[in-house]
C-alpha cells in the first residue's frame, strides 16, 4: 500500500492539476468573456448606428412633415390675409367713394341746376329775338299767297272777259280771241311774277 506520503503527493499533484485547469479554464473563460463582450459591443455598436440611422431618418421626415404643415398653414394664412385686405381695402375705395359723392353730390346738382337755368334762359332769350323774325317771315308768306291768289282772280276775270268778248265778235274773231286770251293771261301772270318779287324783296 502507498505510504501516507505517496498519497499526500499525489493528492498534491492532484490539486496542483486541478488549480491548472482552473487558471487555464479561467483564461479561456475570460477570452472568451472578452470575445464576447467585443461581439456585443460590436453588435451594440451596430445597432445604436442603425437606430440611429433610422431615428435621424424619421426626423427628417417628421421635420419635412412638419416643414409642409407650416408652409401650408403660412399660404392658407397668407390667402386669408391677402383676401382680408383686399376685402378691407375694396371696403376703404367704397367708402371713400361713397363720402366723395356724398361731398360732390351737391355741387353737381348745383350745376346742372345752373346749366338747366342758363339753357332755358339762352332759349327764351333766343325765342325773344327770333319772335319778330319769324312773324314777318310768316307775314310775308301769308302776303305772297294773298298776292298769288289776287293774281289768279284778276286772271281768271281777264280770261272770263276775254271769252266773252270773243264769243260777242262771232266766230270768224276766234283766232284773233285766242291771241287777246293769250296775251292777257302772260300779262297776268308778269304781273303776278312781278309782284311776288316785290313783295320777297
């Protein structure tokens, strides 16, 4: 049998082994641990870059969302105010149009009363001085009828006394009739002429 001595040694060996294992076990385990840490930290690495990556993406989309909503907002606003003033400033232009007639609406009454006055006026005045003219001109063309028909009267008369004597001298007389009827009536008629010019004279 293995002395007592034996047996502590190899009990020793046994432990000596056995904490070599152990220092060997606890290297490969911490290499490992650290390997395992480089890969997670890699893999963390990766993925906070990638979230990253896709937070600044949706931040940018969630700007230019935002972006689009404001310029939308500012030209809705922009065309409320643009109507709002057009609206204030159509207002403005009526009611300064309204006050501008208001202030010349008496005046230009009071000018066309005035030109309505001065016309009638100008009319009765020129009426006025007409009036004389226009009673001789009728005069003298109630004359001149009176003279034309005075005229035909004494012609018909000279015809009638003409034919009469005609008729008393007998029928071989009708040419020499005829010639006294002629006469006469251009007589008449010279005379009437004449008198007509005298009268328009």
């Amino acid at each position: 049998m293995p002395s007592r001595a034996t047996a502590i040694r190899g009990a020793e060996a046994a432990v000596a082994d056995a904490c070599r294992q152990l220092e060997e076990a606890r290297a490969v385990a911490v290499a490992d641990a650290e390997g395992a840490l480089r890969i997670a930290q890699e893999e963390h690495k990766n993925d906070a870059l990638r979230a990253l990556e896709q937070a600044k993406i949706k931040a940018e989309e969630d700007v230019a969302a935002r972006l689009r909503e404001a310029e939308e907002k500012l030209a809705d606003e922009k065309v409320s105010r643009m109507r709002e003033a057009e609206y204030k400033l159509d207002k403005a232009i009526d009611d300064r149009l309204r006050e501008a007639e208001r202030r010349l609406r008496p005046e230009v009454e009071s000018r066309i009363e005035e030109a309505r006055r001065t016309a009638e006026t100008r009319a009765r005045e020129a009426l006025q001085k007409a009036g004389p003219r226009l009673h001789a001109v009728a005069a003298a063309h109630v004359e001149a009828a009176a003279e034309k028909a005075r005229t035909a009267r004494a012609l018909v008369e000279k015809l009638r006394a003409a034919a009469k004597a005609g008729e008393e001298d007998g029928g071989g007389n009708h040419k020499a009739g005829g010639t006294k009827l002629k006469k006469a009536a251009s007589s008449s008629g010279s005379s009437g002429s004449s008198s007509r010019g005298d009268k328009a004279s």
